[in-house]
C-alpha cells in the first residue's frame, strides 16, 4: 500500500449530505477509525468527544495529550517505523584489510550487554581505517540472531564435542590457529569470571605478548585500565590482546553488518587435555548471597502456608526472598528482604508470589531479566511489572507447581529406570 | 579432604607439595602493606590441603621493611618460613619466581587471581604456567580431593555456581575470592617465624616505563540516549512508564492452569529441569 492519500470526491460529497440514501453506510466506513473512548459518531451523525478519555495517564501522574495527529496504531504508522528502522546504514566489507576479533562470552549462545559494548570497541578500532573488519569467534552452540546489528562483519563458529562445557586448552589451540590463519591486528576479550578474562591470558601468555587488562576506554591508539586493584588507571600503548571491563565502549546502533560465516582452513591440532571437565555441582541456593542468585522466590503479605512457600522454594531450586511486610511479621530473616532497605538483586527470573509492588520493592529488582507474579489482585503494581502474571491465590499456585514438578520428576525416573 | 593414596604414615615423602606465592597488598582505604586478600585466601586453602611443614611461602620483592612486615601476615597464619627472594624496585619477579618454584619443586602452586599493587594484571600464574608447562586452572574455590597424580577441585562461576574439574598435577592454581576466608594472622608466631632473604638478579620491567599511572577518575555513568527521529518519538520515550506493560497475563483459570504457565517459563529460562 502507498502512502499518497487519494481522495474520493464522491465520498465527500456523500459524507457532507446527511440526506444521502448512502450518508449512513460511508460513514459507518469513515467512522471505523473514528469510533474509540474519546471520539465516536453520535446517533445524529455529529462526531462526539469525550474529553476525559483524550490522552493517557504519565508516570509521574500528570495527562499527556498527543496533539500530532499521528494514528497512534494501524498500517501506516506500521509501514513508517519500519521504514525508520531501515534507515540504518547497510556496511559490507567485501575484503577485509585486517580483522578486530572478539572472542565473545555468549552466555547461553546469546551476546551478552558485555560483549555487545566489546562489539562496540572493536567497531570503532575496525572503522579507523579502512575496510577493518570486525570478527566474532563464538564457542559451543550461536542463538543469537541479532550479530549483524550489533556490528558483526565475520563470524567463526566453533561447536560440538571439545567445545562443550569448560575446555580452556582445546579454545586455546583454536584461537592459536585463527591467530597464524588471520593475524587479527587487536584481539578483544571480555574481562570477566565467565571465561573470558582466563582465555584472553592465556593466549597472551601464548603469544608472549603483554595484554592491556582491565581496559575502559579506548582513544587515540592508548588505551586506560584499572590497576592494583581498582586504584590507579594506567594508560599505555594499545597492545595486540586487550582484555576489556563492561561499557568500555558503545553498542553499534547506527549501522548493519552481514555477520558472513568464515572457516579457518588450517586444521585445530587439539592439545593433551589436562583439565577435565566433570560437570556442574548442584549449589544448595540458600547458600548462595541473594543478591547474586539466579533465581528467586520470594514472598509476601500474601502468603499464609509458609511450609508450603519454603517447601516450594526447595522444589524449585530458588533462592527465598521476602517483602519487608513478609520480614516485619516474622515470618522472614532480615536478611532475606528485597527492595529499598533490603537487598537489591539481580536474579534472572524473580517469582513474587502475593506481593503488591509496593515502589520501594520494585526498586531492588529493577536489574531482574524476567519477573513472574502471582497475586489475588490483577490491578496490583507487580502485575504490571511482571512478564507473566498470575491472577490466584499463591499458596494454590505454589502448590500446584510443586505437584506438577514432583510428576515430571517422577515421570522422568520411571523412563530412566 | 581426602588424602587416598600416601596415608599420613608416608607423608613425609608422599605428601603434595604446595607453594603459595604471595604478594604485598594494600589496605584500599589507608594505603597501608599488608598480606593480600586474595593470597591469603590461597594460603588457607594450601593450609587446608597438607600440613604447614609442607606448605612454602614465597615472594619475590624487594627487601623494605614494609614488605616483610606485610610478610609476616601471611607467616602468622601458621607457617614457620617464608622465602623472600630479593629483587630491585619495578623488576619483573617472573623469572626470580619461576627459579625458586623449580627449586621446590612443588605439585601444586597457589597464587591469588589478582595482585593489589602494581599493574595487578593477573597475568602472573599464566606466564608461570606457560613457561614451566604446567597445568592452569582458574578461579579455584575449594580442592575436593587429591589422587596421585591429579585432583579434583572446584571452580566457581559467577552467582554463586561451581564446576567441578579434574586437574592433572603439577598445576598452577588461582583462587578465587569464594574459597574460604583466610584465617586471622596471630602476631606471636608472625614475629617468631623466619624470612629467609635470597637473592636472585632481576630485570627491570622496561616497558613499564612508558605507561602512565595515575590514581583511578571516576567512569563517566554511561547516558540513555534516545535516538528519535521526531519530536514525537522523544514525547514518547519521555511520557512513557519506564517499566510494565507488554506482560501477559493469564486470568480467570484454575491454579493448575497457572501453574503451568509459569512452568513452562520457568523451562525456557531454564532455571528449573
Ligand atoms: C522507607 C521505606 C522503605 C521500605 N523498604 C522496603 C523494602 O526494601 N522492601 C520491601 O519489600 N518493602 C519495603 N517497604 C515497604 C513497602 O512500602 C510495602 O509496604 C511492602 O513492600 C508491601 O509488602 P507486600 O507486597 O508483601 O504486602 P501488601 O502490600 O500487603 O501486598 C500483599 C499482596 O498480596 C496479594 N494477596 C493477598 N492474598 C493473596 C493470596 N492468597 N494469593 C495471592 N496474592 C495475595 C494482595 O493482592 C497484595 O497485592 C518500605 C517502606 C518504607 C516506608
């Protein structure tokens, strides 16, 4: 569909005559756009508004009105954000002058907000020249379909058997081979506990070259990181590995790369494995800080069975929390509080069961990826926070969780036997 | 801990060796030597291995009295010697260590992840690994067992998660800063121990030189920006509720119902099996 409106002078002229034998059905057309709380055709055919119903409500509890005239929903202003968010400028780098690698985290087979402000460095140490490309090695499984937006021009995937799991001496080798296959002139890695900052020192050990670690900024070819410990900034030459902390620099958003597949052609000699992974441990969660749990249940005024919550908790996995109201009855340790006064947390997934969002508890899980709430009250402020809420009472809900899980275990035991 | 083969009654030939390296930390707030969290964490846990007679100190430093007063922190956790192998100001104690390592020959070294003073790049255990082609393992928070010629040891992972590994000896150990705290420093036997001086030429670390240090500015706070297009865009991003909005949620259905709603969530996330 275009955009030029087209006018239709007969429909005018039928809309302007209310005597019209057709005045009712064009309107009826026209007026299907027409008709919301704040603006409908009365039985006379004159448009009526309703002023209380213009605008909406904003945070700080104050009416917007949008004046623009734009449609706030429909096809057009569909086809004109898309054309806004194709306004970013498409970059192929056919070939390459030289490569920037980064050898990404990926928790999860997903860039993280760390390795995208890497992505972002590497971009602006690719583009001070010309044709630099940008080059993202990634270990094990690759999710992530976004890689060409945040300013990937090649991608060297690595996955299957070595690669599983903790392998830092077979990612070594590999890294050794693209090192020799490439010459990257600046490899980057993230400065972190997740593997980056262990595989980044090992192949600068390797290639007996001296990293720039713990790095914040880059400019004008030096670059500045932390030393002893956070209490000097020691600015230097930029060296060939550069292990970097998080907002070194700034996620692409203005261009789109192609992502291209590479293969290295060299083969990996893969070395003598002399760590062997056995697999993750099974961490009791409520020996785990609350402020760093991956998830956690946590409870509120609106809990009554508190065998039920904790016996819950202990199905799940989580870790417990609790609201202040939860702590100031008794029912919660101190240190157990979420929120303002208590503790802010990071989980992944936060379940808040019978908790009302009071804003003092919102704001301890403000980092939270993904929040579920189970509350009586659909109107409640955590509802509206949550990704997925459920409207019930918590201790039924719990319960059933905790039998649903209880039978997939048991499923699962019987097909194991 | 678990010590299968070589009971304690052959210990005395049998037992695992272990040397800590150790350095000079920095109080964060005053300034002041003292022994370095993170070394000290390494040598509680060599502590919680073997015996104190098999555990060796060592740090390569100069010989200011600063520095073996910070020592002494580390001697009074329980051991009777430590060798201090003298170096000059600015020198890179690689190869001093290194030396003295191959002289004690150890099955296990332990080292913090990170110094407190210095460049404090936590490059050392690499380049130690890398030059004596020993294994490395990182981010060791507790050692389960040690069988002949490999251990089992555990490593953790941010939030709190562990990995357990099995690590061929002779291994060259980080620990990380959730292996159990170090032990208080009891003054008496800190003063009674020894510090035995040795003295090795060192280099002098060049391209040190060169840097610029400064004490730590502030990180700029990173800004939101709003990339609009129109004045209506930025009135949007501005009026909209920061948070909320766009969550599903599931109403009028029996708790059963619900419940599986949020398991299946729970799946996907992955934080339940
Ligand atoms: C200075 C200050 C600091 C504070 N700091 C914090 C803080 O750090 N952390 C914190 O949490 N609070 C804090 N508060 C308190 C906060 O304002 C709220 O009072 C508190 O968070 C409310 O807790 P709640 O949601 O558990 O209780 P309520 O507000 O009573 O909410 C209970 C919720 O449970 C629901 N419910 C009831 N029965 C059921 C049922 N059977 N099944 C399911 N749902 C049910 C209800 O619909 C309601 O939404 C602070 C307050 C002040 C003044």
């Amino acid at each position: 569909m275009s955009d030029i409106i087209r006018r239709d002078p007969r429909r005018e002229h039928i809309l302007r005559n209310r005597l019209h034998p057709d005045h009712g059905v064009v309107l009826a057309l026209v007026g299907g756009a027409l008709s919301d709380a704040a603006r409908w055709i009365g039985p006379s055919g004159l448009v009526r508004r309703n002023p209380h119903a213009v605008g909406f409500i904003g945070p700080n509890g104050l009416r917007r009105i949008d004046r623009s005239g734009a449609p706030t929903s429909g096809l057009r202003s569909a086809a004109k954000s898309e054309a806004a968010s194709d306004s970013r400028r498409e970059v192929v780098i056919s070939e390459p002058a030289f490569y920037i690698a980064v050898v990404a985290d990926l928790p999860g087979g997903r860039l993280s907000a760390h390795d995208r402000d890497l992505l972002g460095l590497a971009r602006q140490l690719a583009d001070a020249e010309r044709d630099g490309a940008v080059l993202l090695l990634a270990f094990g499984e690759l999710r992530d379909e976004g890689l060409g937006d945040s300013g990937v021009d090649r991608v060297l995937e690595f996955k299957g058997g070595h690669y599983d799991g903790y392998g830092p001496e077979a990612r070594l080798a590999t890294l050794f081979v693209v090192e020799r296959d490439l010459r990257p002139r600046h490899w980057i890695f993230p400065e972190s506990t997740l593997g980056g900052g262990e595989l980044g020192r090992r192949l600068a050990a390797r290639l007996g070259v001296r990293p720039a670690t713990q790095v914040w900024q880059i400019a004008d070819g030096r670059c500045t990181g932390r030393g002893a410990a956070g209490a000097t900034d020691i600015t230097r030459a930029l060296p060939s590995v550069v292990l970097a902390l998080p907002e070194c620099g700034e996620p692409v958003t203005d261009t789109r790369h192609a992502a291209t597949p590479l293969a290295v052609t060299a083969a990996v000699a893969l070395p003598l494995r002399r760590v062997e992974d056995l697999g993750a441990v099974a961490v009791d969660p409520a020996g785990v800080a609350l402020a760093e749990a991956e998830f956690i249940l946590s409870a509120g005024n609106g809990i009554t069975d508190w065998d039920g919550f904790h016996h819950a908790a202990k199905v799940l996995g989580a870790a417990e929390g609790a609201s202040r109201v939860a702590v100031d009855n008794g029912f919660m340790p101190r240190h157990r509080q979420v929120g303002a006064t208590g503790t802010w947390v990071t989980a992944r997934v936060y379940l808040a069961a019978g908790i009302s969002g009071a804003i003092q508890h919102l704001q301890g899980i403000q980092s939270c990826e993904k929040v579920v709430a189970i509350n009586t009250d659909p109107g409640c402020d955590m509802v509206k926070r949550a990704d997925l809420a459920v409207i019930g009472n918590a201790g039924e809900v719990l319960g059933e969780l905790v039998k649903l899980i209880g039978k997939t275990q048991g499923e699962r035991r019987d097909v194991a036997a | 801990m678990l010590l299968r083969e070589g009971s304690k009654g052959a210990a005395s030939s049998g037992a695992l060796k272990v040397a800590a390296l150790v350095s000079l930390g920095r109080h964060p707030v005053t300034g002041r030597g003292r022994r370095a969290e993170q070394d000290a964490r390494a040598v509680e846990l060599g502590l919680s291995l073997t015996s104190s007679e098999h555990i060796s100190l060592i740090h390569a430093g100069t010989a200011a009295d600063e520095t073996v007063q910070a020592m002494r922190g580390y001697l009074g956790m329980g051991l009777d010697a430590l060798d201090l192998i003298v170096q000059p100001p600015d020198a890179d104690v690689l190869p001093a260590l290194a030396t003295r390592v191959m002289e004690t020959r150890p099955g296990l070294v332990l080292c913090g992840s990170r110094g407190e003073s210095g460049e404090a790049s936590g490059m050392l255990p690499y380049l130690l690994a890398e030059r004596l082609g020993w294994t490395l393992v990182s981010g060791v928070a507790k050692v389960e067992a040690v069988e002949g010629d490999s251990m089992t040891v555990l490593q953790a992972l941010p939030r709190g998660q562990r990995r357990r590994l099995k690590v061929r000896l002779p291994a060259i150990a980080t620990v990380d800063s959730a292996a159990p705290p170090p032990r208080q420093s009891a003054f008496g036997p800190a003063r009674r121990a020894k510090v035995r001086h040795f003295e090795l030429s060192g280099q002098i670390d060049a391209e040190a030189a060169d840097w610029t240090v400064s004490p730590a500015r502030k990180r700029p706070k990173r800004l939101k920006i709003v990339k609009a297009s129109s004045a209506r865009d930025r009135f949007k991003v501005a009026a909209a509720k920061a948070e909320g909005g766009g969550g599903q949620v599931v109403k009028g259905v029996s708790a059963q119902a619900g419940a599986e709603a949020i398991l299946k969530l729970l799946r996907e996330e992955g934080v339940v099996r």
